[in-house]
C-alpha cells in the first residue's frame, strides 16, 4: 500500500523570496518545473515553499489538497520535515509538531513513486537545482 515516513533537514538561504522548492515523493520521474503557485495536480506528497508560504500537498493524479502550514515556521532556521503516509492519511511534521493530516487526494494505484529535493529561483541569470533519486541536474535561467 506504499506507506512510507521520509523526513528531510532544510533551510531557506535567505536571499528572498522568489524561490520554489519542493520536498517529497513524486509521481513523475523528476518534476520539470516547480509550479510557482504550488499548484499541482501530478501525483505527489510532499511540501512546497512558494515565496513565504509553506504548504503540505497531496495529490491523486487529477486532484490535489493543499494546506497553508507557514504558522511558527523560520524558514531561515534550519528545519526538518517529516512526512508520515500509510494506505489512508498523510501526516505532516515541522520540527516534531504534527501541522496537518490529510486524508483525500492521496496517490493510489500502480506506477513508481520518486524521491525528490526541486529548488528553483525565478529571477534572471539564477540556477535551478533539482535532486531526484540518484541524479542531479542545473538549469540556469538566462
């Protein structure tokens, strides 16, 4: 029934907030674009940080729920995320405090599930970094 429990270490740099950056498992091989409203409907569970927002984010294919979890969270401390699913429910942790439970949407059925760290910055002449499974590759932006 593809339960797992991931938990991931990370700090925003800082520098901004024109990033997008996804932590999770995801139903694609490797996501081509972070979606910059953190809008996505591909299979995935996961956390998204768009701009200053911190979302928990499941989605079954063609659906996705999305909940805002940014309350009490420095994102320039380091901080560690922790996703718990089993066959009914996803739990979402930040720093050992439960921000959500989410039990629709979840990804079901057939087809490979992949680890991946995406990091992007939308401005000019910056790098997107993304880390799935065991490759890595950099786009940069012109």
């Amino acid at each position: 029934d593809n339960d797992f429990d991931l938990t991931f270490v990370w700090k925003q740099d800082g520098a901004g907030y024109n990033q997008y950056n996804f932590l999770g498992i995801n139903g694609n091989d490797i996501k081509a674009d972070v979606p910059n409203s953190g809008t996505d409907t591909a299979k995935h569970v996961g956390f998204y940080f768009v701009d200053s927002v911190l979302y928990a984010s499941v989605a079954s294919g063609t659906t996705q729920t999305r909940t805002d979890i940014s309350s009490g969270v420095t994102f320039t401390n380091i901080n560690v995320f922790r996703i718990a699913k089993t066959a009914s429910q996803v739990l979402f942790y930040v720093n050992g405090t439960l921000k959500t439970t989410t039990t629709t949407n979840l990804p079901s059925g057939s087809g490979n599930m992949f680890l991946e760290f995406a990091c992007e910055r939308h401005t000019s002449g910056s790098n997107s970094y993304y880390l799935a499974n065991n490759y890595v590759y950099r786009v940069k932006t012109s």
